[in-house]
C-alpha cells in the first residue's frame, strides 16, 4: 500500500462494507455521528426520506449535514476490491486516462461519465452499474478534458451539433442563439461526417505520398543526373587519353623501326674492307636522325584529376542547393506542430530577467529576487518552457544573440537543476549551443562541435517523441544544423532556454511568433465564423 502500513489482506472485509448496499464501500464518507456509508448511498438515501437520520444509530439531523470523505478507509476499500478484481497496482501509462476518484495510486479509467464528468476506474464505476439512478448516467469510453464536453454558455451537455453554425450546442443554445437553426443529435451528425472522412482521408494520404515521392524525387534526381555527367566526363577523358596514347606509341614503333634500320647499317658498316663504301655512306648515317623530343612529352597518369575535382565541386554545389529547397519543405511542413512556447518564471535562475509575457529573457546585470523551489535552477541561468509534453510532435523558433553563450533545445523533467552537469544526452539535455563567435556544439556524448558562417539568428526547434528525433534549423538561412536521432524518452519533455553575458548589455532569447501570420489566421478565422 501506498500510504498505510497495514496489510489489507489481514483486515476482514465485512469491516468494510456499506450497511445501505452491503458492497465494500465506494468513495466512502462519514456523518457526524462518525458512521460510514457510499456517498451515493447516503445521498440517494437522503434525497429520497423526510428526514436525515443516520442508518446506523438512528441520530436525526435537523439540517443535513456535511459529510467528510474518510480518505483510510477510501484507501483500504480500494485495495480490498482490487485484490478481488486482481488489478494489479500500477499507475496510469502515457496516452491513458486515470481515474478521477483514485485518491493514492491512479488507475486506468474504464468509463467517462458525460453526466457526472468524471472518469472512473472499474472499482470505482460500481455504483453507476448498480444504483438506478445512476445506470441512466451516459457512459462512455475514457476521455480527457470532459469540460470541453460542456456548454460554456449553459453549463449542459453538448447534444446536439448545428449544421446552421456548423457547431456543437446543449439543448438550452437552440432556444437562444441557435433557434430555428437546422440541429440535428451529435450521433447523428457524426455518423454522416465520419462517412464524408472517408474521401479526405484518402485525399489527405496521397498528398502525402505525393509529397513524399517529390522529395525522393528531388533528393535523387540531381544527384542522379550530377553522377552520370560525372561518368560521362572521365568515359569522354579516358577515350581522348586512350586515342592520344595510341598516337603516341604509333610514333614510338615507327622510330624504333627506323633507329633500329640505322644500328642494322652502321654494324654492316663496321665490319666492311670497302673503304669506298664506308667513306660514301657515313656522313649520311652521322647525322642524327629526325625524331620527336620524348623528354618533353609526359603522360598523366591521374586521370584527369583536374577535371574530376571541378566535376565534384560543381556537384556539391547542386547538392547543396537542393538540400536548402528540401530543408525549406521540411520547415514548411513543421509550421504545422508550431507551439505556443512561454517561459517558466518558476523555473528561471536568478540571473535570468524575463519579460512579463514570458516570450523573451536576457541576463540580468544584478540577481533577481526569487523564490527558493525544487523547479528553479541554481547552477546553471537557464529556464524551462511552461508546458511539457510527452507525445507527438513539436516545434517552435528562437530568436538567439551573435555574442555571449546561448543554449536552446528540450531537457528532460528529471534534469538536475541544483549542481553542475554535462549538458548532454546522457544527462537528459538535448541543446544546441554557441560556445564562440562562430563556434558550435551539439550537446551529444562525446559533444559535436562546428563553425557556422553565417551566424544563425533564428533557430528552430523540432521534436518527434515517439520518433525520437531532436532537429536543429537556421530558419533564416533555410539549412539544417544538427539533430539528434533514434532516442528514446521516457517522462515530459520540456524546451529549455540558457544565456550568459559577461557585457554590460546582454542580448536576449526571445520565443519568435509570426505576427502577421498569426493576423492573417484570426482574420481567417473571424471570416469564416462571420459565414
């Protein structure tokens, strides 16, 4: 057990049980007499009898008191009937509903109640499967947020969905706002749009594919044709070479053939007893004969290294270039998962002075007054994002200084805060830093270090959790800086922000949002609700 010390098991159970329903007790509460029933029990009890008495002792009270939740005894009837159950005790995993009752450990909810908006557990959705009152309850599988399920205007139950307005509404808005409007129940709606799905969804997936292929097809095709020049060029090199060495070795056989027609006389001539002979033809045989100069002659054996070395240079050049139109996708599509990042005052070191939005801070020149909490982080003048996240996929942009130090990318919920750490993978910090004017490094173990030229003014920042990637992009300059790959979390993850300025003036972080973007959106928007 969590909190007792006491073993259920040794407890007998009938110590437990509700003297209205006979059932171990669900969410049990104690009258002012100090006797305990199910608070559905008691209530429904109540509700239903002239007076408020106490089953148990028969008190009467003249004004119906207050019940208090007995929280030992919650605890103890929790475990009696998960041991009966056999649900073992585990808190809730990522992506599932907990139980709003559970006061010690969460467990998973079965059914979320549009009634009472709350979600239960199996032990504690008991009651809803045996009091009446509670059975006309509409159940349904476990949900989040159940407020939003709500009327804001009405406080009722969002039932019925307005094809006029093209919203949900309660039955109260058709008398008001919506009446004389075209309403229709939201199960009925929903089986029509989740039809009409069928088509988008199908359009929406080959976009996708579409959009895929295109950027296989641009990161192949120049690639491709780059290389088959590239072969075509030394093919063209190695003929011309091969033609030439031919020519060459031509000249070369026809001069031997005829040096060695000259040996062949002038070894007649030295065993001549023509004297006449010999004096007639010497002259003729010693003067040298007319043969090309081989010494200046070379052959390269590397085969047109100049011409290869052009060849790959103006192929990465290409590559370069369709690499910043891939990256400029890239960022487009991740202008979807946009979030809305504000700094965590709590979370901000002392040396950190942030503005009152919490969109942007800078190194103070003196300590701030603040608060001693277990958030705060004392060593290090860094600050964490307000909201964590567990899932999905994410992205924001930072504007980032050309001096000082700077870090920005995500830390993990269990970094240390207190004392001095690598900030690096191993240690839950996933950061790109500016270590020097132009030095860079990625907080990888062993750490990646680079020059940047031009220095990044914007960086944007990309996370996929269950992909595990961490991406790092010079929005401006449209080029890809860093990622980390294949991770693997566990727990929230949170954007992380440090500077240090040793200047008097220190240049600030500040969390970029595209305003005239986000104008356009709210004009969108206000047109489309004005239709």
């Amino acid at each position: 057990m969590s909190s007792l010390n006491v073993d259920s098991s040794l407890l007998p159970e009938e110590q437990f049980l509700c003297s209205i329903c006979l059932n171990v007790f669900t969410d049990p509460v104690t009258t002012p007499c100090g006797h305990t029933f199910c608070k559905v029990c008691i209530s429904g009890y109540w509700d239903n009898s002239e007076i408020c008495q106490c089953l148990k002792c028969q008190k009467r009270f003249y004004v119906r008191p207050e019940v208090s939740t007995n929280s030992v005894i919650e605890e103890i009837s929790v475990h009696i009937k998960r041991r009966r159950l056999d649900i073992p005790e585990c808190s809730v995993s990522v992506g599932e509903v907990a139980c709003d009752v559970c006061s010690t450990i969460k467990l998973k909810a079965l059914k979320s109640c549009l009634v009472c908006l709350t979600s239960y557990c199996e032990i504690h959705l008991e009651p809803h499967q045996r009091v009446v009152n509670l059975k006309r309850h509409k159940l349904i599988d476990p949900v989040n947020n159940l407020e939003d399920r709500m009327c804001k205007k009405h406080e009722r139950g969002l039932e019925l969905f307005c094809r006029t307005d093209q919203t949900c509404v309660c039955v109260l808005c058709t008398e008001t706002d919506h009446k004389c409007h075209n309403t229709v129940p939201i199960e009925e709606e929903g089986v029509k749009q989740k039809a009409e799905l069928v088509p988008t969804k199908a359009e929406v997936q080959k976009m996708i594919q579409d959009r895929h292929a295109k950027m296989e097809e641009i990161k192949h095709s120049s690639i491709k044709k780059r290389r088959a020049k590239l072969v075509k060029v030394i093919e063209e090199r190695q003929k011309a070479a091969e033609r030439r060495a031919e020519g060459l070795t031509q000249q070369l056989e026809q001069e031997i053939t005829e040096l060695q027609k000259r040996s062949t006389e002038l070894e007649q001539l030295s065993h001549t007893e023509d004297h006449l002979h010999l004096l007639q033809s010497l002259p003729s045989l010693r003067t040298p004969p007319s043969t090309k100069k081989w010494s200046r002659v070379s052959v390269n054996t590397d085969l047109c290294v100049g011409t290869l070395r052009r060849a790959l240079s103006q192929i990465e050049e290409n590559i370069r270039g369709e690499l910043k139109v891939l990256t400029e996708i890239e960022l487009t599509r991740m202008q979807e998962f946009k979030d809305e990042v504000t700094l965590d005052p709590n979370t901000a070191n002392r040396w950190l002075q942030l503005s009152e939005d919490g969109m942007r801070t800078k190194y103070a020149k003196t300590a701030q007054t603040v608060s001693d909490n277990p958030k705060r982080f004392d060593y290090y003048s860094a600050v964490l994002g307000e909201k964590g996240f567990n899932s999905g996929r994410h992205y924001w942009e930072v504007q980032v200084g050309v001096s000082g130090r700077w870090e920005v990318g995500i830390a993990m919920r269990a970094v240390n805060r207190k004392k001095a750490v690598k900030k690096n993978s191993e240690h839950g910090f996933f950061v790109l830093s500016k270590s020097g004017y132009l030095e860079y490094e990625a907080g990888s173990s062993p750490p990646t270090t680079f020059n940047l030229n031009p220095i990044p003014r914007r960086v944007g920042v990309y996370v996929d959790y269950e992909k595990g990637q961490v991406s790092f992009y010079d929005v401006l300059a449209k080029s890809h800086l860093y990622s980390f790959l294949g991770l693997s979390f566990t727990g929230k993850l949170y954007p992380y922000f440090y500077l240090y300025s040793m200047k008097k003036k220190s240049e600030s972080l500040v969390i970029y949002i595209d305003w005239i973007k986000k104008y356009k959106d709210h004009l969108r928007r206000l047109s489309n609700t004005a239709k």
